[in-house]
C-alpha cells in the first residue's frame, strides 16, 4: 500500500487564511449584489492596486529581446547585485558588496531561504504577526515558533522579548509592520538586533515595506546595523507592484551564510529568471523614474491612510492606531463583542458581521494569539471613494448591535 501521509514540514504546510477568506467572499458576492446591487468592497490582501511602472516593463521586453533567457547565476544576475549594492549604499549601508546579496523568487523565498537555516529549531516572532509566518516558513521549515505579544499600542516589552530570546535561534521581525502598519524606531530596531546578538541569536528582518513610510519619516533598516548576525529579507513586491514578478533579494553580512543560502537557492529554483533579473535592476539604476515613483505612489497610499483613519477615528469605542508604515489598520472591535460567545465565535464575529454588508477583512485571529478582537484592513487596493463607503457599511454593521 501507499503511504497515507509524507515529511512532517510538507504535511503541516497550510494555506494562508486570507487566501482562504478572499476565495470565500468572491463566491459569496453574487449573492450579496442579487440582494442589494452592491458590490462587496475588499479590504483583505496586500495586493497592489497600480501596475508595474512602464519603464520597468520596457526594460524586461528589451532583457527579452536582446536574449537574456538562459539559465541564470546561482546568486542572481552581477548587473542586477550591483543595482541592490547601489540601493544599499544609498541607504547609508556601509562594509557590502555583490557577496553579500543573494536573489531570490520574491521576499517569500528570501524569507523560506532564511527560515530554512534553522530546520528543527526553535524561532520566535512578535505578535500580530504576517499569516504566512506560522501557516508557511515555519512549518517548511519545522519550526517551534514562539510568540513574543506586543502591548494593545503595539509597542515592545523588551523584557517579555529578552526572556523570550534566550531559548531561540533566530527571531523574525517586520518592520514596517503587517498588520499593524507599525513603524518601529531606530531605537527599537537597534536594541532589538543587540538584544539578539547578546544572546547568541540571529535576527531575520523582513523589510517588505521599506518604502512605505508616512508622514515624512524614514525607514530604519536592519541592514544598516553591523552585526553578524543580520539577516534581511527585501521583495521589489510592494515598492514596484512587481507582486506577480517574485523578485526578491537576501542581504546577509556573513559571506560564508551568503553561499549557504546560494546553494539552498539553486537546488530549489535554480535562480530567478534573467530577464526578470535585468528588469528589476532598471527598477533600481533608474534614478528619476524610481524616485518619482515612489514619491507619487506613497503620497497616493498616505490620502488613503488619513482617509480611513478619520472615518474610522468617527466610531466611537473603537480602538483605533494610526499606522505609521505599509497599508494596514488593525483596530481592535472588543467593545463590540458580546459577551458569552465561543471562542470560535469570537474570533468569527466581525468578520461576519461586517461581511453582511459587503466589507471584506481578516480577522486578528489569522495573525497570532492576543489579538482575537481585532481586524485587518488593507487600503492597498481601495480608492478613496471605496474607503469612505467602506468605513460607511462598518457604521451600519456596528449600528445593528
């Protein structure tokens, strides 16, 4: 007879749960629309709302054309590790070169590179904390992942962390933050890695959102920290709407970590297509049209965040932060929820609620333990006018209670 079950990381791999909440809500929306003529408004995923920029595209037709789809190098292409030593630079990283970087498909394989590292091991995470955390990189990896809770403002008990890190071996960090869209200082990010390098631990940084930063501050980035045991995850995901490219790098100070992970990455994907490669370094080299790029795009992604923030600030008893990075809020709904309900009704309660007018989001549950009464609410993907009646259907669904 055939096996029933194989590896232990391939059999508790899970799907992420907002894959799971969207697929749901699509097959749900005819419905809604044949009841109300309405269509349901979709808060849930990090997807970007804009395409790739024009001249980033350009630049693969050109890669294509001029013959750039042969097998690619192991750590990725020399112009493209130039382009992110470049970008690096100019961040005031200091000690790189092209040996510290290592291409990856997308800032998920960067990440399951990283976690990878530390097979069987023990890690930990603050928490809320991204779903594919617990659902994908840890189980890939068999992963003992611990939860370090932040405060109900999201900020760090560095106490509760520094108990924590003395029985891991790496902890994972995001920051700009999802869900919260918490920015977390240079103070934090600084006492964070040296916390961890006291104890022996290394410190994987997940910097997806590096450019979404508000209100005219800036970024503080792991990789600026000249320590050994710096792991940082980047993805030209979210800075270039290049979600359906996977391209994404590592930056690691250890030379020797860097040809590990080179060798992880050639026996699982053989590289990131060159092509692909060429383009993303044309979205780096290209000073102007990057920088006006992102100006534009973060100046369209900050209208939205104060958009929804007033709106939401307007319901009273709800508990609301205003995220400093990315494009989430994670606003807590306890004082909304009955008292006496299951624990799975709880956690399910203004998910449903809200999805009885047409509002799609994720609940907190999907992100770690503590946060149960909250939602995540993404503006990547909603226009103005879809915020404001957005944060008009969640009013009603409240008003019902």
């Amino acid at each position: 007879m055939f096996r029933d079950r194989f590896s232990y990381a391939i059999e508790n791999i899970g799907m992420s749960p907002i894959v799971g909440i969207s697929e749901e809500a699509m097959a749900l929306e005819p419905f809604f629309k044949a009841r109300t003529g309405k269509s349901f408004l979709y808060f849930q995923r990090g997807e970007m709302g804009y395409d790739t920029p024009d001249y980033i595209k350009i630049a693969l037709i050109k890669a294509l054309l001029d013959g750039k789809t042969k097998y690619p190098k192991s750590s990725g292409e020399g112009l493209l590790k130039l382009a992110i030593v470049d970008r690096l630079k100019q961040d005031s990283v200091r000690n790189i070169s092209v040996k510290n970087i290592v291409c990856t498909a997308g800032g998920q394989e960067a990440l399951q590179l990283s976690f990878r590292l530390f097979d069987g091991e023990k890690g930990a995470t603050f928490s809320p904390f991204w779903s594919c955390i617990s659902e994908n990189q840890a189980p890939y990896a068999s992963i003992d992942l611990q939860e370090v809770c932040l405060n109900d403002d999201f900020s760090i008990d560095f106490n509760v962390l520094e108990e924590m890190l003395s029985n891991v071996s790496f902890f994972y960090f995001n920051n700009p933050q999802n869900p919260t869209g918490k920015v977390f200082s240079r103070e934090d990010v600084e006492k964070i890695a040296y916390l961890c390098y006291t104890h022996g631990v290394y410190l994987i940084s997940d910097e997806a959102y590096q450019d979404i930063v508000f209100d005219g501050e800036k970024h503080f980035s792991a990789s600026l920290i000249d320590l050994p045991n710096i792991i940082c995850a980047f993805t030209f995901s979210k800075s270039f709407a290049m979600t359906g490219w996977r391209l994404g790098y590592v930056f690691v100070r250890d030379v020797d970590m860097a040809e590990k992970l080179t060798r992880a990455n050639y026996t699982q994907t053989a590289g990131v297509p060159p092509f692909i490669q060429y383009a993303g370094a044309e979205a780096l080299n290209n000073h102007e049209l990057r920088e006006h790029h992102l100006v534009m795009k973060l100046r369209e992604f900050e209208a939205k965040r104060d958009r929804m923030y007033k709106g939401l600030q307007e319901i009273n008893k709800l508990t609301i932060h205003k995220p400093g990075g990315a494009f989430y809020f994670f606003p807590s709904f306890a004082n909304f929820i009955p008292k006496g309900l299951s624990e799975e009704d709880y956690k399910m309660f203004i998910h449903k609620l809200l999805l009885e007018e047409g509002v799609v989001v994720i609940p907190g549950y999907c992100f770690g333990t503590g946060f149960e009464a909250n939602v995540r609410l993404s503006f990547s993907t909603t226009s103005l006018e879809e915020i404001d009646d957005g944060v008009a259907r969640i009013k009603k669904a409240l008003s019902r209670l």
